[in-house]
C-alpha cells in the first residue's frame, strides 16, 4: 500500500511553545520572506512546517516552497495601452 506523508503543521502558537521563542517572534518571521520557506496562509491563520522551520534555524539548505503568484507576468499588447 502506498502511504502518503504529511509534514507536520503546527500552528503559531505550538511552534512559539517548541522551540522557546516568543509568539510574536514566529508570527513576525511567518509574515516575513524569509518565512515562506516553511510558511503556508490559510485565511487569516498561518501554519509552520516544523521540520523547514527547524531545519531554517539549524542552517540548513532549504529548496524554496513555489509561490503561485511568481508566475503571473505583464503580458504586452500591440496597439493598446502606452
């Protein structure tokens, strides 16, 4: 049987508990660029991919999570516009 795995997801206030920072610290971070790595908005609420996010405060190389709206591309028309 082919089983799937979930990373785990923890919400702003479980990561501030785990790794001893401060709440705001972690939403800070989550809300930062450097948070989408380990970063996913659902809402208004974010959840932390625990294993990026520590794997983020150990040093680690990271492969950027894909952003959908990096894709999105000013498209130039003849004859319309400037």
């Amino acid at each position: 049987m082919n089983e799937n795995t979930f990373p785990e997801m923890l919400t702003i206030a479980k990561a501030a508990e785990r790794s001893g920072l401060s709440e705001y610290a972690v939403r800070k971070l989550a809300r930062s660029r450097q948070g989408r790595s380990f970063t996913v908005k659902l809402g208004t609420k974010y959840l932390i991919n625990w294993g990026r996010f520590s794997a983020f405060f150990n040093c680690e190389a990271q492969d950027p999570m894909p952003d959908p709206c990096r894709r999105i591309r000013p498209v130039q028309i003849e004859g319309v516009g400037r």
